[in-house]
C-alpha cells in the first residue's frame, strides 16, 4: 500500500533538537515537504490535540479515556505521513511516544475486512513484542472486532497457530518466530498492508538482520514499510534504502530539557574494586528502582549473589532465565517488590518499567548504541533518572564515545565515602520517620512522640528536620 502520492516524492526530515527545528541539508524538493512538515508541528496547539489527524469518534474517545491530551512531537510528525499511506523511516528512542505513532494511524487505516493479517510489526524482543501488542490492544478497544495477536519464541507454539488460524488483523512479534510460522504457512502475509520494524538497530545488533530482511523480501508488492531505530547504523540506513519506497523521515532527537532530566556519571576504579563500589554506591545514591547492567551472565550471578549476602533484595534477568520467570521478574520490579534488578543488555532489552530511577553500567556497555539503550531505562514517564557508569582506567578512553552519543558530559565522581554513605542513611532514616509521623492513621500520642523523636535526633545531629511533603515521601516509599 505505497500509495505515495507523486507530489510527496522525497523525503522529510524533522529535528526537534533543543526545541528546535534544525536546518534540513536535502535537496529542494526535501526542502519544501519538510516546511510543511515543520509548520505542522510549529503550530499552535489544537486544542482539540489528536481531533486533527482526522481520526474516527471512536478511537479520539480511546485517546481521551487513556488520558492522551495532545500528541508528541514524533506523533504529530509520523501520524499525519502514515495516515496517508507513506512509508516512513523515524529516529526516535523509546519513551518518545513512537508505538502510539505508528500504532494509532494503521489501526485507524485498518479495515477490518481482510481474513489475512493487514499489520505485522516485528520487534526485537518479548518483552517488546508484547508491549506493542497491547498497546496495539489498548487502542483498537473502540474497535472490539480487530484481533491483535503477539507471537515470540518461548511461547506456546500450537496456541499461536491456533490464533492465527482463528483470524488476526495486527501482528506482533520477533522475527524468528514470525519467520518460522511463514515458513510453515501458520502465517499468511499476501494480505499485508503494512510492515513496522520498531527498534530496526537492536534487531541488527541481536543478529536478526537477515531474517529481517527474509520477511522484507517475502512481503507483498503493495505495501507500507515503517522503519524505527534509536539510532542509524549503515546496515539500517541499507535496509531502509532498498525496502522503502520514498520514506518520510523524521527525526526526533531528545530535547536538551528532557537529556537532562538523566544524569550521567561515571567511576573509574580497577576491576577488583567493582563490588565495593557498587554496594556503596547502592547505600549512597538513592534509587526508586536499580538496574544494574553487567557484560555477562556469570558476572549478573556473581553481582547478584555479593548484593545478597550484603542484604538486598535483588532479581536477575539474563539468557538463562526462562520466559514465565522473566515476565514475573519484570512485573515484581514494576511493583516494587524488589528494587534492584542485575541484568544483561539483551535480557533488558525493551524494558519498560517507569520506576526505574537509577541504572549502573557495571560494566562498559559494548558500544555507545548499547549506552543510549541502557541508559533508556531510567527518566521514563517524564522522571528524572541517573545512570552511573564504572569504567576502569584503561577505558575511560571511550567515555567521549558515549558522551557523543547522549550529547551530554558524563560527569566524573567517587566512590561514596562512608560520609556520604551515612548522611544517605540519615536522609533515608529522617524521611520514613516523617512519613510514620504525619501518617493520618496514627494515634495523636504516637505522633507527637514520634515528632518530638525527629526533633531531638535533629538537634543532636544537627539537621534540618522538615517539613516533608506528602508527594516528597511517597517517591520514597
Ligand atoms: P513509547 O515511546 O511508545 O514507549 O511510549 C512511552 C509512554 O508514553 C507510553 O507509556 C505511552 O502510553 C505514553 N504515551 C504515548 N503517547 C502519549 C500521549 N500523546 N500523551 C500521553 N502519553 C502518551
């Protein structure tokens, strides 16, 4: 469905850098679709928000009902492209709101009439794959008779063919899986309207590329292709140029305001001193919840077992973890039941939990892509995060990398000393005091003892004691 209209020939680019819209170096045809493109964007707001996409009654009122009130830059720039039928090629990280960009205009395009899937997304990992398929869920809910379907490796193969059999319009899933069922003609793609590659450059780093690029070959003539990667490695830009037809290109690159809500530090030590350093940085640095990224999976065991026997709850996630334990492990650090998660880059992969306030790079990540996805764990929803990097001497030569890749400073910091340590404590101490103390539930004796408690430990130590907000303590809790 590359019904590109012949006006549209060329491509746009848009670049939201620093809140701005950056000069476009394409050719005059480029020139003028991205001016249109721009003042799109640069108007001002709608109030209406997502009404002027042209969206049916049905699905503006699952947008409102989800609390949607106006689009992201990279929706504002990708829906009304895709609601033409345009392919699409977008640079955007997760937490950018891309699935809702590509998710939103297939559906809406959706017919509902095909006995053939019309939409396939492929997606690096589970964990992703199901992500989008309930998005994919959430937003057709105005559209009860649309199936969304996701199919991964370690799942149940036989109920998956029993879906597909059963009719599905959207699916979701990992290229292998989605390969194997091609194969054996489980699934039917000559009624494909339109293809998603979502994380196109981790799906290149898992060494997915040539099934990737086998499903490409397979897909109907007619069709939309829509490419979206964090970041452009020549592979993908290869892979965009031989399977899209004339793409829009957006590019949405994080604004300096939001770069900055993650801070970037970084810890240079001799590998023997990692552990220490990472149990100190745990007592120092408070984080709502911990992911904590190591090279392999024995050193995820390794990190795992020290962390324990010095008292943390902590869970891991790497290769050898099966899918059922995974997705509990993943659902006990979104509640919170355990704060601290030892991972490796594959097994976090696609991971959306937005408690996450802390990431420590235990080991350097192997390139400054695996950097940007790591790092993407944390400052989700609109939080603030930091992420820690422990580098040994010999590799603080490659800090400037990353510090490229984030266009941020990676500041320099120590390992916490037992200072900083016990004022961390007090800090953490002082804070759960107040909350018993202001709790609403309590006897008013038991308050005000408590209150005069903080009082004196205050006086004695000599800090400041309050006041403490009700939204202050419960980030804390
Ligand atoms: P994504 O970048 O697709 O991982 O989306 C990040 C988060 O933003 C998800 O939790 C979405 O539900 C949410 N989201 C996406 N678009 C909007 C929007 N226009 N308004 C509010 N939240 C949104």
């Amino acid at each position: 469905m590359t019904n590109t209209p012949a006006q549209d020939s060329g491509s746009c680019s848009v670049d939201l850098s620093m809140s701005e819209i950056s000069e476009s170096t394409a050719s005059q045809t480029t020139e003028e679709v991205f001016t249109t493109v721009v003042e799109s964007v640069e108007e001002p707001e709608a109030p209406s928000g997502f009404s002027e996409f042209g969206f049916s009654d049905a699905l503006l009122k699952t947008l409102a009902d989800k609390g949607y009130k106006e689009p992201s830059p990279i929706q504002k720039a990708a829906i009304p492209e895709l609601m033409l039928g345009r392919d699409l090629v977008g640079q955007a990280q997760t937490g950018t709101g891309k699935t809702a960009a590509f998710a939103l205009p297939l559906l809406e395009r959706l017919q509902g009439d095909s006995p053939l899937p019309s939409v396939l997304v492929l997606a690096p990992t589970r964990e992703l794959a199901m992500q989008v398929a309930e998005a994919f869920k959430a937003y057709s809910a105005g559209h009860p008779h649309l199936n969304v379907l996701a199919i991964y490796g370690g799942s149940d193969f036989r109920s998956q063919i029993n879906a597909l059999r059963r009719g599905v319009d959207v699916v979701v899933g990992t290229p292998g899986r989605v390969m194997d069922h091609m194969r054996q003609g489980t699934l039917n793609t000559s009624g494909l309207r339109s293809l998603v590659l979502d994380e196109a450059d981790e799906m290149l780093r898992m060494g997915f590329i040539d099934d990737v690029e086998w499903i490409l070959e397979q897909l109907p003539e007619e069709r939309q292709v829509v490419l979206f990667s964090a970041t452009m490695p020549n592979e993908i830009r290869r892979l965009s140029k031989r399977y899209l037809r004339e793409p829009a290109e957006i590019t949405i690159k994080t604004k300096e305001k939001e770069a900055r809500r993650i801070r970037h530090r970084c810890i240079t030590m001799q590998n023997s001193h990692k552990i220490e350093a990472l149990n100190r940085v745990l007592e120092a640095v408070t984080g709502e919840g911990v992911i904590i990224f190591a090279r392999t999976k024995a050193i995820t065991l390794t990190v795992a077992e020290s962390l324990e026997a010095a008292g943390h709850d902590v869970a891991v996630l790497n290769g050898d973890v099966p899918q059922n334990q995974r997705e509990r492990t993943v659902e006990r650090l979104r509640k919170g039941t355990v704060n601290i998660l030892v991972a490796t880059d594959v097994a976090a992969r696609g991971l959306d939990v937005d408690r996450i306030g802390l990431v420590i790079n235990y080991d350097m990540p192997f390139d400054s892509e695996a950097y940007v996805h790591r790092i993407g764990r944390t400052g989700r929803a609109g939080r603030s995060g930091e992420a820690i990097l422990f580098i040994t001497p010999r590799e603080r030569r490659f800090v400037g990398n990353l510090e490229r890749a984030v266009g941020q400073a990676i500041e320099p910091m120590d390992i916490p000393s037992n200072a900083e340590i016990n004022q961390s404590r007090l800090d953490r101490l002082r804070t759960r005091l107040s909350a018993e103390a202001t709790s609403e539930d309590k006897p008013e004796e038991e308050t005000a003892l408590l209150q005069e408690l903080i009082q004196r430990v205050a006086q004695e130590l000599e800090v400041e004691p309050g006041p403490v907000s009700y939204t202050h303590l419960r980030a804390h809790e």
